[in-house]
C-alpha cells in the first residue's frame, strides 16, 4: 500500500512539474491570473455530486451540530484545533518559523495534558499567545514556490489542486502524526476510526459555522461552482501568503477541507 502511494506521489509532482515555469512558479497552470481549471467538466460533475451529498447528508447534520450546547460546540473545536497541531508543527518547521513551531508545541503539550485533549484552552491562560493559524503540506510547498497546477474537486473532499492533495499524500506517506498514530501503526490506544471520526467532525464543525455563507454565496453566484473555485484559490493564497485579510463570505479562518489536516 504504502508503495502504490508513493507511485501516486511521484506521478501527481510529475504531473505537476509538467505545468510549472522554469523558475518553479505555476504558469501554465494559470489563466488571465486564476488557476486553469483543466478538468472542468468532470469537477462539475463531481461538484454536482458533493451538492447533493452536502443538501442530503452533510448540511442537515452541520443544522443538527449547531443546536448542542455551546460549550459543547466550543470544547468539540478546541480539541479539533489542538488536534491540527500535530500537522500545523512539523510544517511551521519546513517553512522556517521555528518560533511559532514552538509555541504551538507548548500550547499542543499543555491543551493535551492540564486541558484534556484541548477541550480547555489552558495554554492561552498561560501566558502562551493563541496567534493560531494551521499550516499543511500543500501550504508548505506553496512558500517553497511550487505552483498549484490544476484546479481539482475531489469527491465528498470537495475543492483542491494538484499541488494540495500532492500535500495530502505528503502527510499520509509519513507527515501526519495523528494518521501515523491511528490508522498507519497498531499503537493500542487510538483505532482507525478516531482519525476518520476527527476528519469527518473537522468537516461538520467547518460546514456549521458557514451555513449562513454558503448560502448566501449560492444565492447571490450566477455560477455557484465558479464563485466556490474562487473562493478556495483566494484562500488557499491567502494562508500561503499568511495574511489576515477576509475572504469574501467566510465567516470561519479555515477553508479545511476534510483531508487537510
């Protein structure tokens, strides 16, 4: 398996290579300054299958999620937040900021231990700052220069490009901690199923906090695929980029598609 992966690995950077610049920039990934969209009529098909899935599944369980209690909402995001660390970490040390990677390491050793799991925030009342952002592999090799390549949506994952899930696989082939350590190793602690319940509770989380704006964004888009691609391409820049400015409708900082982190 583990070799079919790294096939897969090899071939997506290949492919990616193959629509990138001499200088290691995406350019021919890129069309009038948006990402080229090369696969358009399948990722509208496969956009059109996530809709109904989200309409029929996903949207009613994110209603369902927002009328538990707040502190539960709160204590359920803290954990998932804390639990993002471990592949927020190692990527603050691939792209450099050591500072923040070890802050972050003190906030996930304290959140995990005194706040049980991350439940309670315990680290900022410790004087450590919550100036959290997640990182991920497709992130990393973006600040390394790698272009996007082309505009992808994957399905039930939803939006992506070439350059993110090559990240993806980044972290299943050995740069995720919590992957490792859940469904890659018999650790007797945690199961397969602790890592799929975090990534489909991060999705759940992400999807309750942005009912209001994927609504109004479907609504007001006279192409609701285009404005999405949109979207996730000005976030994706933006976190690369680390900058604070908004992104249009969202009101939550991450895009976090499920396979993210």
């Amino acid at each position: 398996m583990k070799k079919l992966l790294t096939l897969i690995l090899l071939s997506l950077f290949a492919f990616q290579t193959a629509y990138s610049g001499s200088d290691g920039k995406n350019s021919l990934s890129k069309k009038n300054g948006e990402v080229r969209d090369c696969f358009e009529k399948v990722n509208r098909a496969t956009f059109a299958f996530n809709q109904g899935l989200d309409k029929a599944i996903f949207k009613p369980v994110a209603k369902g999620y927002r009328k538990l209690p707040s502190p539960v909402r709160i204590g359920t995001s803290n954990v998932l937040s804390n639990l993002s660390n471990l592949i927020t970490i190692p990527n603050n040390v691939l792209q450099g900021d050591f500072n923040t990677a070890g802050i972050n390491t003190a906030r996930l050793a304290v959140n995990s231990t005194i706040g049980i799991f991350g439940i309670f925030d315990v680290a900022s009342q410790m004087g450590f700052v919550k100036d959290y952002k997640k990182e991920d592999y497709g992130q990393t090799l973006g600040s390394w220069g790698v272009g996007e390549g082309c505009y992808l949506v994957l399905p039930v994952l939803g939006p992506s490009t070439v350059r993110d899930l090559s990240g993806t696989f980044a972290g299943i082939l050995g740069g995720d901690p919590w992957y490792n350590i859940t469904v890659k190793n018999d650790t007797h602690y945690f199961s397969d199923a602790d890592y799929y319940y975090s990534k489909g509770g991060d999705g759940i989380n992400f999807r309750a906090k942005n009912i209001e704006s994927f609504e109004n964004l479907e609504k007001n888009s006279m192409d609701f695929y285009a404005s999405v691609r949109s979207l996730y391409i000005q976030d994706r820049i933006k976190k690369i980029s680390n900058s604070d400015g908004v992104i249009e409708t969202q009101d939550d900082s991450d895009w976090d598609e499920i396979k993210s982190n």
